[in-house]
C-alpha cells in the first residue's frame, strides 16, 4: 500500500510514531524540510567531519522528511554576517564560536576569558554544564534556539612570524589578529600587543600581506587553514579555549515536528561528543606535523602571563561587564577568579 502525504504526516504527529517514521521514506525526491547549516571551519575540521555523518543519520532516520546542508569555510559569510543570517532567518542553524555569540549573549564569552581553564575537560565541562544552560536561556530572548551539543575547538596558542613568545614582554608591539568577540582584544591589550579584529577567512591573506604579524587559534587551524605557511614561530601559551555552540533560529526549530527535533538534538548532541574527542585528539598529535612543515615550538611558563592578567583589572572588568549570574557559574568551574 502507498501511503498519501497526508497519511504520512498523521503518522509523523503521532509522539509514538517516531520509530515508524524513521524506516519509512518521504515520498518524492525533495525532503519536506530542508534546513541549512554554516560555520566558518574547513571541511576537514572534526566538526564538519562529525557534522557531515550526523547529516546522513538524520537523513536516514527521518526517512528522507528532513535534510540538512552543510555551508563550511565561511561560503555564507563572515561570522557577524551568518549571526545576522541566522537571527533573520535567512540561516536555519549555526555552529559559531562563544567568543563570537558573545557579541549578542553576553554569557557567552566568559568560555573565552583568559588563563581560566586549567584543561579540556574542565573547558568542557562549563561549556555543557550550567553555563552552557545559562547561555542557552538567553539565546531564546533574541530568537534562538540553542542545542545541548557543543563543539569543543581547542584552546588558543600564539603564532606569529617575528619572535617566539617566552615571557609577557615578547607581546609588545605586535600585530596580533583576534576574532570579532569582544574578550579578546581586551586580553591583548593588556601585554601591549597590538591587536587586530579580523575574521577567521580573511587571516591568511592578512599574514601573507603583513596586515598582522602574528594569530591566535588552536593548533588544528593552524593546519587547516595552512596558516602555517605564513607564521614561524608557535608559543603554546594555552590561553583560552573555544566552543562551537550550536543555534537554531526559534521559528526554523518550531516549523519543525517533534520526533524531527528529536533527531537533531539526538544526532547532532552525538556529533558534537564524537568530534570534540577528536578535536583533543588532534590538539595532541598535531605539533608533530607543524613542527615537519617548518614551524618552531615553546613552551613558556604560563604563571607570569596570567600574573599579568589579573594585575590588569581584566578579570574584575569582565565580572562587572558581564552577567553576575553567568559570572558565578563560570567560577563554579574555574574556581575564583578575582
């Protein structure tokens, strides 16, 4: 027996039916609901990579109902514009930075305030824990849906082509290109560092054109991007982590039954753990590849930089600036710091 569109659809509505609707397929060749998804990574990143199978997954378990297309390598924009796209709706979902969303959610960007994570796992733990769920909460005041799935990106280093970077001095006068977040150049400012908002499909280009001397992101981009090829020196100064946080726009979710949410959060929650191992994977085997494409490693003694850091009024500005709530989950993680 064929079924109808409409049958079908009954079918769908029902909360029991999930199971049945995944092993059927929608008719027709066009999905009912066709979502599209941008971020500013290459293909290659765990996160595109993990995405990409999930992809197939929620394909297959709504039976055809729902695709969803992947636009990496910022093809859509730079991130202030797919931000601009997904608040719209010109966007159905987003995987952005914290630092970035912090432009909108302030909560955001305390996952990027500096010297306050310890490891991946703790980094991680604020992301998915209670401050994940703050963020979350208030994203929903501006018109987005935020998923429980996080992207762990690794935490920052400093790459640049004049000089390795051994003590908090080496940071003076250079060019250092930052994320359009609003944590970051304050961090730089405070070892005298010059820095530069420029956003992340744009770098290379500027390094090659000596618009800046030197980046900050984790190790994995620095391969991905090939930002190798412009940068000598990387100083692993493990200075703040970073978190893909995954959006979608409240009317795009809602448009969207039940089981079908019920598959991207299921899909999507088991992409972002997959990938964020891989991401602490990689953090860990990709210097030897760096250091075979010609580029030199230190490791400088951390303790003098965040020194530098609180005797700045950084973290007590932040604290102020930001959500006292936010502030006190983010401290539930790091412990106190200010």
């Amino acid at each position: 027996m064929t079924l109808s569109r409409k049958r079908l659809l009954a079918i769908g509505a029902g909360a029991g039916a999930f199971a049945s609707v995944s092993v059927l397929r929608w008719p027709g060749d066009a999905a009912q609901y066709s979502y599209k998804l941008a971020n500013d990574q290459t293909p290659t990143h765990p996160m595109n990579v993990h995405t990409a199978e999930a992809i197939k997954r929620i394909a297959e378990a709504s039976g055809g109902q729902l695709e969803v297309k992947v636009f990496p390598s910022s093809v859509l924009g730079s991130d202030p514009q797919m931000l601009a796209q997904l608040r719209s709706g010109a966007l159905d979902l987003v995987q952005m930075g914290n630092n970035i969303m912090g432009s909108v959610i302030p909560a955001a960007a305390l996952l990027s305030v500096p010297f306050a994570f310890k490891s991946a796992q703790q980094y991680q733990t604020a992301a998915n824990g209670p401050l994940g769920a703050y963020i979350g909460s208030a994203a929903a005041k501006i018109g987005l849906r935020k998923f429980d799935a996080s992207f762990y990106g690794g935490f920052f280093e400093v790459q640049n082509r004049v000089r390795p970077i051994n003590v908090p001095a080496d940071f003076k006068g250079l060019k250092i290109r930052v994320p359009p977040g609003p944590i970051d150049v304050g961090t730089f400012k405070a070892f005298d560092a010059s820095p530069t908002v420029i956003t992340l499909a744009e770098v290379y280009t500027s390094l090659q054109t000596h618009v800046i001397d030197g980046i900050e992101v984790p190790l994995p981009t620095v391969r991905n991007f090939k930002f190798y090829e412009q940068v000598k020196y990387c100083s692993l100064t493990h200075h703040s982590g970073l978190s893909y946080l995954l959006f979608a726009n409240a009317d795009a979710w809602q448009r969207l039954p039940k089981n079908l949410q019920e598959v991207l959060d299921r899909e999507l929650g088991a992409a972002g753990a997959a990938a964020s191992k891989s991401m602490v994977a990689q953090e860990g085997s990709v210097e030897a590849e760096l250091v075979a494409d010609g580029m030199v490693f230190n490791r400088p003694v951390l303790e003098p930089f965040s020194q530098v850091i609180r005797a700045s009024g950084l973290y007590g500005q932040l604290r102020d600036q930001y959500d006292a709530k936010a502030w006190e989950l983010l401290e539930k993680t790091t412990g106190k710091l200010v």
